[in-house]
C-alpha cells in the first residue's frame, strides 16, 4: 500500500486488552507507526480525559473521536486552517455532531417507573462502584465519568425489561449504542460519521492524493466505524463474537485477541511504513 493512510482504532477490546487494559502486544508497531508519522486516530466510546491519558502514555499525537463518535478533538497544528463548524478550545479544534449529556440524563431520569432499579447510569456510581464494576483503577474510573455527551448504562435486568427501555430511549430520539460492558445513551452520532467527516477533512489538506483508512474494532458500537473505513479490521475478542457487518470488501478477522490481534493486522497491511517513512509525508506537509 503506497498511499497516505490513516489508522482509525477503538480501544477497550482493540488497543486496550479486555481484561487488563493493557497495550503491552500493540507497543512496538505503533511505536513504529509514530515514527512513520502514520497518524492512530483513538476513536472510542471513552471521555476527553481519559484518551487524553491514553494518548499521551503512547506517545499519540493525532486527533481523537471520544464518546462514540459525539466530537472530534483536532490538534491545531494538524491542519493550516481551521475547518469550518469547529469551535476553538485551547489546543483544539472541536467537531461536536450530538447535544451534550444533560439533554441525555433528562430523557433517562423521566423514562417510566418500572424500569427503576433496573439500571445503573454512569452519573449515578461513586468512583469506587464504577472501579468494582469496571476493573479500572480509582484515578481511571473517576475520568471514566467525565462525560460531556453521553450516558453509559450497566443493566441489571432481565433481556426483556432492556428491550422495552431500549424502545423507550429510541422513542425519545436516543441512539442507543452497544460497547464491551455498557449500551451508551447519546445522540445520532457514531464512529463511522466522524471517520468520514475527518478523513475528508484531511484528504483536502494534502489535495490529489487518496488517503486509505483502516478502522480495527471488536464491538457493535464500531459497526458504523468499520464499515466506512477502506479496510475493516475485526479483532477477536475473548468475551463475544465478531459482530456482523454489512461490508464484505476488506475485512479482515485477526486471530489473536486484543492488542496482539491490532498488531497482527497492521503488519500485515502496512509492511511499508514499519520499515520507512513511505507514507508518512503526505499527510502533513
């Protein structure tokens, strides 16, 4: 593959390993990747704070896709000029596509009284509830609930009761978006919308050049993600089955689980840049 490439990946399940959070198998390509300059764009159901961390412990300088989909956070240095509709804040240039979470815990909070007790939303755990139910330390849980978009729910109930408080959410005009441990109330936005929207915004930066994007997900919420990228990259995930998916071109389903699968897959699709500098210019020069 000799043209620019952008790597769109999701986390917990993907980059992150299921159980430990770990990236330990994944380490050594992107540390090659960032080398190349081959940009990793974290796309991801988590919050600002917590990719922000992540971010920085793999030396990832990209833009990030948080909370599903629900914004993109832009460095200012990726692009000469602002893109339009972006708001200004700080380092960033901010792409939100949905309404802010409080619309979202209004519409739950006058959702029927028989689904009470039934669920638990992130707004309502102590950090220490949150680090039980999640595995994820006391520091990580309390960005966990750092949220400025959407509500991630634990559900507690039977498969039926869920089903009719889905219909509920969906009713209210919530999309309801289904992750490794939660669904996630928000608004109509998802990981494959905010693929386009970026990768369009960088294709009219560098101009002629056509840029392939790679998308590497384990969950339903990376459908949307997935299916709008070049090459789909299922990774294997030790708790549930390779979701299905409409697109049939380009994909790929790794052997390993995890980080080990996201390695196994960029090698196999990106030899070049893991030995030189070939795609890397294009981008952001």
């Amino acid at each position: 593959m000799n043209q620019p490439v952008i790597i769109f990946s999701d986390l917990d399940g993907t980059l992150l390993d299921h159980f430990t959070y770990e990236s330990t198998a994944a380490l050594p390509v992107i540390k090659q990747l960032n080398a190349a300059n081959v940009p990793i764009v974290l796309t991801t159901s988590k919050t600002l704070a917590e990719v922000l961390k992540i971010q920085a412990d793999l030396d990832i300088k990209a833009p990030l896709i948080i909370e599903n989909g629900a914004a993109i956070f832009i460095p200012k240095n990726t692009f000469k000029v602002q893109p339009k509709n972006t708001l200004s804040m700080g380092q960033y240039w901010v792409k939100s596509f949905c309404l802010p979470r409080q619309h979202w815990l209004e519409v739950i909070k006058d959702a029927p009284a028989k689904f009470k007790g039934l669920y638990q939303g992130f707004s309502t755990l102590k950090t220490e509830e949150l680090a039980e139910l999640t595995g994820l330390s006391m520091a990580d849980a309390d960005l966990a609930k750092n949220r400025q978009y959407g509500e991630p729910i634990h559900w507690r109930g039977d498969e039926s009761s869920k089903q009719d408080f889905i219909e509920y959410l969906e009713k209210s005009d919530a999309t309801v978006l289904f992750g490794g441990r939660f669904f996630h109330v928000c608004g109509s936005s998802d990981k494959g919308q905010a693929l386009t929207w970026l990768t369009e915004h960088y294709q009219k930066n560098i101009g002629a050049y056509t840029i392939s994007t790679i998308a590497l997900g384990d969950g339903k919420n990376d459908i949307a993600m997935l299916e709008a990228a070049s090459i789909a990259v299922q990774i294997r995930s030790p708790v549930h089955e390779f979701p299905v998916i409409n697109k049939t071109e380009n994909v790929i389903q790794t052997q390993e689980y995890g980080p080990a699968g996201w390695a196994e897959a960029i090698q196999h699709l990106l030899p070049e840049p893991l030995s030189s500098n070939s795609l890397s210019t294009k981008i952001y020069n």
